[in-house]
C-alpha cells in the first residue's frame, strides 16, 4: 500500500514539474510569434514603378505633388429657350402671383491641369463647350474667371488661362513608356469634392470607345485612343490628372464606362503625348493642325486575314484611299496592311491614328507596310484635311449679338454636296432672333431677304438698320431646306 502511494506521488511530483516547465515555456512564446508576424509586410508588389521587392508602393509623394496642380472648374450657360430669360408658371397665376420668374443660369463643374506656372490649364472640351463662364478654383481656393484659349472636339481637350504666376504645375510624362498593370493616380473633383486622389492600375492602351461625335460635314473626324484604367472616376474627374508614382502626368481623365452614370470599374484618359501636341497647336495657330494619311482603314482580324490570304495577324488593313492624298501619292494601295509608323508598331485603328495625331500637316513620316505578305518601306508626307500642307487658320468666327449666333465660312466640298453656291453655317446659338425663330446648330443661311449671304459681312450689310419682319432661307446639313422669319 505504502508503495502505491509513493509511486502517485511520484507520479504527481513529475507531472506537475514537467507541467510547470512546460508553462514557462510557452509565457515567452507567444511574444516571438506575433512580434514575427508584425513584421510580415502584409503585400510585396514585385517589379512595379516606384517600388521594389521589399517595399509596398507608396503613392503619397505622387498625391502631394499632383494635388496642388488640378483644379477646379466650374461652367456657366445661357438661359437656351424659346422664352428667353423668362419662364410661365400657370400655378403662378392661378394664385394672383402675375410677375414672371427669372431662371438662374445653369452651370456644371469638371477639373483641370495647370500646366505652366503662368497659368494655362489643360481640360476636356466636353467640360466646356458651350458655356458663358468658366471659372477655375485652385486647391489653396484662388478663384479666376478663365479665358479659353482654343478647343478640339475631335480630341475632345480644351486649353483655358487664368491671369496668375508661380503655379505649381505638373510635368508632363511620356504615355508611350506607361505599361498595362503599371499602377497610376486620378486626380479630381468628383461630385465637387475637391483635390480627390484614386489609385489604381493602367488595365489596357489604346482604346476606342466610340465617345466623340464623327461629323465630317463639320470636320468632326475624332481620335481615340484612350488609357484605360480601374482608379475610380466619377462625374466632375473630367478633364483630371491621370498621374504615374512619380508624380508625372500621362493623361487627361475624359470618360467612364458606366450603365448607372457613376463609376463601375472602367475609365479612360487622353494620353498626355496626344494632349502635348493639341496644346501646342492651341497656342501656336488657335487651331489644332490635324495630319492625314488619306486612307480608309480598320482593324486586322482573323477572319479578314483569312479571307485576303494574310499571312501574320498584325497591322491596320487599307480599305480604301483618298484621291490626291498622302498614301495614294507615297505609292500604298488598297489591301496592304500598315504595321510600322516611324518604327512604331501599330496594331490597331486607335494606336495608328495617335501617332498619325502628333504630327503635323507636311511632316514627313515613314511606314512599314506589307503587300502580299512582302515587307515595304515607304515615306509619305502629311497633309491636311483640304489635301495640302499649308497651315490650317483658325475659322474666323464673328457674334452678332441680336441674332445670338456664331458663323462659319462654308467650304467648297460642302457646297458642291449640298448643291448650293454660297452660305454661312451657324456655328453655335445662345438666347437671341436665331433660336426664337427655331432655327437649330448647323444651318447654312443662303439668303437674308433674298440676298445672296457668303459672309458675316454681307449679314451685316443685309440686316444693318432693318426694321420689320426678316425672311431666312436656307439648308440644313442633310440637305432638308428651310425657311424661317423674325422681326428685328
């Protein structure tokens, strides 16, 4: 008996010892595990710009640097109806209120670039096409009315000016070295929520969407070939930063793909390289100095390359050419495939037409293009879209302020189609005789009175001291004719 007790407590004794080593064991432990696991960096981005193997990326620099740079802008508009400034309220006078209520002016917002320290800033021109006033908001809250310089619709980008020095402005990137999955900030004011900062990736180049107006009557012929990228972009972003880790910027943020309006994981921006040379062409000439090939062409795929015997999957296949143009005259004809502008390959229409975009009419530009699977090199010298090299001027556009209109010349081509022999095509209208009479954007007025109108001078000539009723002939640019009267 004496021995059983001695055995348990023997038993005991090594239990309680080993149980007791055991937990000062384990008191120290748990300290050494979660200390190593706070240590873990929780990500390692690997071959990304700006960071390396054994740091995260850091987009704090990029956002200080970029925030200071993009503004706010804010647009007002006419009071655009066939009321004028005024509107009927029936309910007014139901209830013996008999005084007409003004209308406040409309107005929208976007941002903006400042791209020198003296004050230009880059937008879209979506952002403010039409508008009476823009007004620009810096990130310090300075606030300037801003003249716009010049837009171009076919790029849908916009060059505005404020009267201030030493801005802080943001240099420019190179979009050719941005690299789908690279990761990039957008910078903005969406919703009206100023100096706001976005992250996310470059997921695809050189995208055409189908966002700008084709309008060859208006010499509308868009360029898209935008960066497409998961930063969220909201309404207000238009015309923002799109910005690498080093605080460059590479594009002009321009549009979502949305079915609701609000972001769904897709926006594109305007490479910073296109947007270069409009704002150079914009301060030079006023007037964007669009380059030509002259040809007709869309993208290879693999059912048009079976079908016309081709050979390699790669390239923009020529469909048609224009007569006199560029390409007819370096020698390219119908069925080759374009692979190379200037040792640049070119894939599809979007990534030919940005480079074509950089140039200028009379450069001379060099081109690979395969003909019966045979490699050619030709060199062709640009030009533009009235099939010469001279430098296109800036429409001069005058505003009658009775009429409410901008005018513009009416060239020959269109003349010929419409099968007319003189007009002047109203270029925009705000509140005045025009749009109370109906008439509508894009009518060319032939006769005032029955006079022959070619310019704004004749108009003026026409209409000076009038008194009475006004008689307006004219056609529309689908070739309906139209007749319309007012009193001056």
């Amino acid at each position: 008996m004496m021995k059983k007790i001695v055995s348990v407590f023997v038993i005991a004794s090594i239990g309680g010892i080993t149980a007791l080593g055991l937990n000062h064991l384990f008191e120290d432990q748990p300290a050494k595990v979660f200390s190593q696991l706070a240590y873990q960096p929780p990500v390692k981005y690997v071959n990304m710009p700006g960071a390396t193997t054994e740091t995260s990326v850091d987009f704090i620099s990029a956002a200080e640097m970029s925030v200071h740079s993009v503004v706010h802008v804010k647009t007002t508009y006419g009071l655009q109806s066939n009321q004028g400034q005024y509107f009927y309220d029936p309910f007014r006078d139901f209830f013996g209120q008999h005084a007409p209520q003004q209308r406040e002016a409309p107005t929208a917002s976007g941002s903006g670039v400042i791209i020198s320290q003296d004050g230009y800033i880059v937008t879209n021109n979506h952002v403010v096409d039409g508008a009476e006033k823009v007004e620009v908001t810096l990130n310090d809250k300075r606030s300037y009315i801003a003249e716009v310089i010049g837009k171009d619709p076919t790029t849908d980008l916009a060059l505005l000016k404020i009267k201030e020095n030493n801005l802080s402005f943001m240099n420019y990137g190179n979009s050719d070295n941005v690299k789908v999955g690279e990761w990039v900030l957008a910078v903005g004011n969406p919703f009206n929520l100023t100096s706001t900062v976005t992250a996310g990736i470059i997921s695809a180049k050189a995208r055409n969407i189908n966002l700008l107006n084709s309008d060859l009557s208006k010499g509308l012929n868009p360029v898209e070939s935008f960066l497409q990228t998961d930063a969220a972009v909201n309404p207000g972003n238009s015309g923002g930063a799109l910005v690498n880790t080093k605080g460059e910027l590479i594009g002009i943020n321009s549009a979502i793909a949305s079915t609701t309006g609000s972001y769904s994981g897709y926006s594109f921006a305007i490479p910073v390289n296109m947007a270069r040379k409009v704002v150079a062409d914009l301060l030079e000439y006023g007037e964007v100095q669009r380059a030509f090939i002259g040809v007709s062409i869309i993208d290879l795929d693999a059912k048009l390359a079976q079908e016309k015997s081709i050979n390699e999957i790669k390239g923009v296949y020529v469909k048609g050419l224009t007569a006199g143009g560029a390409g007819e005259e370096a020698g390219i004809k119908d069925g080759d495939v374009i692979t190379k502008i200037d040792d640049v390959n070119v894939n599809n229409v979007p990534e030919l037409q940005e480079q074509i975009s950089r140039h200028r009419p009379g450069d001379k530009v060099n081109l690979a293009i395969k003909r019966n699977n045979q490699e050619k090199l030709l060199t062709l010298v640009l030009k533009n879209k009235n099939g010469n090299t001279d430098v296109v001027e800036k429409p001069k556009i005058e505003v009658v302020s009775a009429l409410g209109a901008s005018f513009e010349p009416i060239n020959a081509t269109d003349m010929k189609k419409l099968g007319i022999e003189n007009g002047l095509r109203i270029n925009k209208l705000s509140a005045g005789k025009l749009l109370s009479a109906g008439i509508k954007e894009g009518f060319i007025i032939t006769n005032v009175d029955k006079k022959k109108i070619s310019s704004m001078e004749d108009i003026k000539a026409t209409l000076e001291n009038k008194k009475g009723g006004v008689l307006i002939e004219g056609v529309y640019p689908n070739g309906m004719r139209a007749y319309y009267g007012f009193g001056m």
